[in-house]
C-alpha cells in the first residue's frame, strides 16, 4: 500500500496555546477530505488531498479520520493576521 498527497486540519488561532486537539475529518463520510481546499498567498484555490493505491489497481481519494491532541513546550500562537 502507498499513500501520497496531504491533509488540512483547523487550528485554533489568535491565542497562545502549549496544547490543542487537532480533529481530521472527512466531508460526509465520501473519502473527501474536510476542509480539502485553502487560498493561495497570491489568490487562487489550491487543493489538498490523499490518494492511496493497493497496487495493482491505481491511486484513488482517501481521507484521514483522526483525532489527536499536539502538545508543545512552549505556548505558541496562530496569527490569523498576515
């Protein structure tokens, strides 16, 4: 089995944190990935995405269903300013 691509997840934002949980989900329980796509620095949508193969068969969509709590040594914080 190999799995290629990558997953969004939501993090809290504007506040210090040392720990927070991280919850992967998928859209309607489809293999989508949610949230599956986010806005470039320069604008446009870029998309983000797992794809799985059980060879021979090819890659297909997978999602991630995962929750886990990341802990830091330090608090940190999100800027949701740019």
């Amino acid at each position: 089995m190999e799995v290629r691509g990558g997953v969004l997840v939501p993090v809290k934002s504007g506040s210090m944190l040392a720990s927070q949980t991280l919850k992967f989900a998928t859209a309607g329980g489809r293999g989508i990935q949610g949230p599956s796509e986010y806005e470039t620095s320069i604008g446009p949508v870029a998309f983000a995405y797992l794809e799985m193969s059980t060879a021979p068969s090819g890659f297909e969509r997978a999602a991630l269903k995962l929750t886990l709590t990341q802990t830091n040594e330090e608090a940190v914080e999100i800027n949701p300013v740019i």
